[in-house]
C-alpha cells in the first residue's frame, strides 16, 4: 500500500508536467542527519547528500506548488561505546561506533509563496509534507580496540577470543532489515526558505519525520533532516 502512494504521487507529477506555469530542474546538496523520540540517545548527527529533479508549479503569481523526485541519504550516528576491559593482565582499550545510513527516494508536496526582490530575484518561503522509501543502506560499525602491551602465549587465545567477540558487534547489516533495521516507509512535514536567481536555486530546508521507524513496538524512533540544495530550472 505504501508504495502504491509513492507511485501515485509519482503519477500526478509527471502527469502535471505538460501544464501551464510549471518548470522543472535539478537539484543536489548536503544533508545534516539524526533520529528523535523518546528512547532516542546518545546519537549524533550524520552528513549526507540529496539528488534529484525538482517540480515547481506557479498556478498564481508568486504562488507555486513545489514537488519532486529525490534520492536522499539519512540516518545518524548511533552510539560510541568506550571500551576498558582486562582479560588476565591484559587490557583492551579503544572504541566502538555504530552508524546507521539510510537511502531513500523521496517526494515533497509543498506550498510556496515567492516574494520579488528585485527584477529576476525572489526569496521562496514553503512547506508541506513528504513521503519517502527506504532503498538501501547499511547499519555498521567501527572498532578502534586495542590490545596495550604483548600478549603472553598463555593468554593469546582469550585476548583473541574477547577481540572477536568485540569485532563482532561492528557486523554491518541492512538498514530495512526486517528483523534488525528500521521499517523503510518513512512520512512527515518539511519547511525550507530558498532563493531563485533566474534559473539558478537556492534552497535551505528542514523535515521532521512523524512516523516511528522502529520495528520494535517498544521504542520511537523518528528521522530529522537539514539540507542544503542548489540547482538550475529549464
């Protein structure tokens, strides 16, 4: 059903291309990344980038309804772990990190209002929703163990044993796993304020997903995402 909206709304895009008043663009940037909820912590926030071709309907003067097709990477950096830990006299030291990236293909639905600065200059104010689709990704992690000192042969196999064990919490899995990853439809509201200069674009936006992407029941899970765009309009 989820995809079906996604296709729909695809539908009505390209359907709306041969009216009046609409152009369409390019559009590429950076993304600044994290999730939000109430058993969210310790996360911090990721880079990424956004593509995509841009739709802009002016059905009024300086009045527009602005949409797309964008490919877009989220996610954030979930949790660094330090690690301090003896085996004999051995210590192990260092820590683990975990980041989670997340592709999606997303669509904006948003209401913009253009105010003239002067001539070929508007600064565009919008918002609206969006729906998007998990694609791709992967949920992995680092280690940065180390072993301090040499290692008696007596205890090589236990050190090697607890630096397995470690390594193995860095195994990377898909982001839309369906037992260990988030659930790939995601939905929520976004606000931007842009500028055209002619053809060219600029545009600084920020989204705030509504939807819990967490698989467990128990737990609120909910992306947010800043992004940073230029393009060019035909």
């Amino acid at each position: 059903m989820k995809k079906i909206v996604l296709a729909l709304a695809m539908v009505a895009m390209v359907g709306a291309v041969s009216a009046q008043g609409l152009s369409l663009g390019i559009k590429g940037g950076v993304n600044m990344s994290n999730f939000y909820g109430k058993e969210v912590k310790d996360t911090k926030m990721k880079l990424g980038f956004n593509v995509g071709i841009a739709a802009d309907y002016e059905f009024e003067s300086n009045v527009a309804i602005q949409s797309g097709l964008y490919f877009i990477t989220k996610g954030a950096k979930l949790s660094s772990t330090k690690i301090d830990q003896k085996v004999g006299d051995i210590k192990l030291s260092g820590t683990v990190d975990k980041t989670a990236n997340a592709m999606y293909l997303q669509i904006p639905l948003h209401l913009a209002y253009k105010i003239d600065v002067t001539p070929g200059a508007r600064v565009v104010l919008h918002a609206g929703p969006y729906a998007a689709y998990g694609v791709g990704g992967k949920i992995s992690g680092k280690s940065t163990v180390k072993v301090s000192g040499n290692v008696p042969a007596d205890q090589k196999a236990a050190v090697d044993a607890a630096l397995k064990q470690i390594n193995a919490s860095t195994n990377s899995v898909n982001t839309f796993d369906k037992k260990m990853g988030y659930k790939p439809f995601d939905a929520g509201v976004g606000i931007g304020v842009g500028a055209e200069f002619g053809s060219f674009l600029v545009d600084l936006g920020w989204d705030m997903g509504l939807l819990n992407i967490s698989r467990n029941k128990e737990v609120n899970v909910k992306s947010q995402n800043a992004h940073l765009a230029v393009g060019f309009k035909f």
